[in-house]
C-alpha cells in the first residue's frame, strides 16, 4: 500500500459512506475516525 497518508471509504449494509483521508501509516496503534455509522433502520 506504500508510505501512506491513505484515504479508506467504508460502505455498510444500508449503503452509507464513510470516507476518512489523510490517515498515516502507523503499526500497532489505534486511531479515532471522523466519523460514526448510524445504527441502521
């Protein structure tokens, strides 16, 4: 995937879209996204 920053788009099951850019390239850490799913219908 190479050195990063990387760019992820998550589509759920209802089909909403999370997009979250400028993520960089760390082993063994936890990072917060900018945004949540709602939980469904």
């Amino acid at each position: 995937m190479g050195p990063g920053p990387y760019t992820f788009r998550v589509t759920d099951i209802y089909g909403n879209v999370l997009t979250d850019s400028n993520i960089p390239h760390q082993i063994g850490v936890d990072l917060t996204g900018s945004g949540q799913f709602s939980k469904g219908p």
